[in-house]
C-alpha cells in the first residue's frame, strides 16, 4: 500500500469522479462523503492546513481516502474528519469495502508522524469496520483508541406497504398518525415534490422561510455563510439525483417543508421547517408521513432519521442506532 499525502483537493489528482466512484465503493455509501459535500463544506467552513490522505494500492488504484483538518487551524491540535458534526451524520473513512483493514494498517503509521496529539473521529457509524479494528491496530502505531456513543440516528425498517407499516406501529402511535392525517385532510392539504435540479432550486426560498420561522435557534443557525452551503450542497445533490424537497400547503399557505436524501437503499430526513402558526395541525407530521409512504411505494428498504432522538421520530417506529466518537492519542 502507497500512502501520501496532500494539502489541497485536487493535488492528488483523484478529482470528482475518481472519489465518488471510491465513496460509492464503500460498505455503507452516504452522500456525507461524497466529493461535493466534502469540498461544498471545506470552502464554507474548512480551516487549513488540509491532511489529505490517499492509499493506493500495488496496481496503483485508490483504495482509500481521509480527509482531515485542525477544527481551532493551529499545529500540534485534535484532527478532526472533514464534513464537521453540524451538518454531517455520517463521516469515516472513505474505502473500498473489504479493503478497511488494508486501508488502516497503511495509514497509522503515516498519522503517526503528523504533530498532533489526538485524531478525533466522529460521528462514525457503530456498524463501521472503523470501530472494530481501530481498537485493535492502533497500538502498533503508539495509539491509544477510545470508543463511546456520541448520539443516536433513528432508522425505520420499511416493509412492503404502507398498510403493512401502519400494523407494525403501537396502538397508541397509529391512532395519532391516522388522526393528524385526517385532520389535515380537512384543511385542504397539497403535497409538492421537487427533484430535479431546476425543481429543488426554485423551492429553495420557501424551505429556507420555514426552517427560519421553526424556532429560534433555526433561524440563528441558518446564517448569511450556512445559506450559501444549503444552497450550494443541494442544488448539487439534486443534480446527482439524491435529494427530494417536500413541501405540504395547508389552506392554501405553505406549512411544512423537509429535505430528503435518497441513497442506496435508504431515505434520510435531513432538515425541516414549519410554519408555527400551523402547528394545532402538525404539519411536519403529516408531511414526514407522506415521505415514508413515497418511500415504500419506491421500493426503499430504509428510512433514516439521522441523527438526534427527538420523540416523533420514535412515534413513526425508528429504532435506535448508534453513532461513535473515536478517538486516537498518543501512548
């Protein structure tokens, strides 16, 4: 294995395709790791210096990627994985599946000649072959490894039909589901989906009203520079044909809108916004109803959260998964 090194996105000659056909590689593709998220977010948030690891194998062909970087910019500080915890819910090591172990191995040794202290890894997936074997490797590199929970993503198992779904909720949750939809029925409910690039751009607006009018604390989120990444990451995930804005009207007025990630086999729920004027006939509810329902019609085996464990995600029927910190200091 061949490990180097590079300080900026296209020194290692890689490019666009070559890492998302790597990403799209991986056991568990996420659009978190793909080449327009990562860059998308190193230019709005990004602080140099970049640590750009790339591995190559005998024949010369990429086998894995680590994108790191000093979250405080100094020297001597904690890495941490780009992509950042605000805004990405899945982040690891870019590899080729089966190859993780190779990838590592390769790897260590070279983070270990970097000046810093700690590499701080997260949010890593549980069910990541990163967690298994970094316990395992990172001695042999002066590392000591650490494990622990630093949040939840929710995910649903989708089955065949949506009347097979409602079967598979408690009494109490399908009572409620069905009573808000009928409710809502009453008010006059229309369900817009965009997909396409042109579609999403022209929504963009009215997503980004609502998530500001949710609360407070949205709206401080969704900044001039987080603007300019929303608008930027999904207009690129649209046109990669990965991501769906819902919109549902209530009387006539827009209530409840939220952005969907569609990869693989799963339907991830990004982001939201609601109009609080609304909220005696829980749009986000009726709206997020009618994305799971889309999604079993698809085919789609998996509904994800993502990451936080607010209640109704547990009224629609998610489970919990886990997703780590890792950590790697020196012994």
């Amino acid at each position: 294995m061949k490990v180097e090194r590079f300080a900026g996105w296209e020194e290692s000659g890689i490019g666009e395709a070559g890492w998302d056909a790597l990403a799209r590689r991986a056991q568990a593709p996420v659009p978190f790791q793909t080449w327009s998220f990562q860059t998308t977010w190193w230019k709005a948030f990004g602080r140099d210096p970049l640590h750009l690891f790339g591995v190559q194998d005998g024949a010369g062909d990429w086998v894995a990627t680590l994108p790191l970087y000093p979250p405080d910019g100094g020297s001597g500080g904690p890495l941490r994985l780009v992509g950042g915890t605000e805004l990405a819910d899945y982040l690891d090591l870019v590899a080729v599946a089966g190859r993780e172990e190779d990838a590592w191995k390769a790897l260590l040794p070279a983070l270990a000649q970097l000046e810093v202290t700690r590499l701080d890894l997260r949010p890593v997936p549980a069910r990541s072959p990163t967690a298994t074997l970094l316990p395992v490797l990172a001695g042999a590199s002066g590392f000591v490894c650490r494990l622990e929970r630093e949040d939840r993503c929710p995910l649903l198992e989708l089955p065949s039909s949506w009347d097979l779904y409602l079967t598979h909720l408690s009494g109490k949750d399908r009572h409620e589901l069905r009573r808000k939809l009928r409710r809502a029925q009453e008010a006059d409910p229309r369900v817009d989906v965009a997909r396409t690039a042109a579609e999403v751009e022209a929504t963009m607006d009215g997503f980004l009203d609502l998530h500001r009018k949710s609360k407070v604390g949205k709206a401080r989120f969704m900044d001039a520079t987080m603007e300019g990444f929303f608008r930027e990451i999904v207009a690129a995930w649209a046109r990669a044909g990965a991501l769906a804005v819902w919109t549902l009207g209530l009387g006539g007025r827009p209530a409840a809108a939220v952005l969907c990630l569609e990869y693989g086999d799963t339907v991830g729920l990004y982001n939201s916004g609601f109009d609080p004027e609304a909220r005696a006939l829980a749009p986000g509810v009726v709206l997020i109803a009618r994305t799971i329902e889309d999604a079993i019609a698809r085919g789609f085996r998996r509904y994800d959260f993502l990451r936080g464990e607010e209640p109704y995600k547990y009224g629609f029927g998610a489970r919990p998964t886990d997703v780590l910190r890792i950590t790697l200091e020196r012994s």
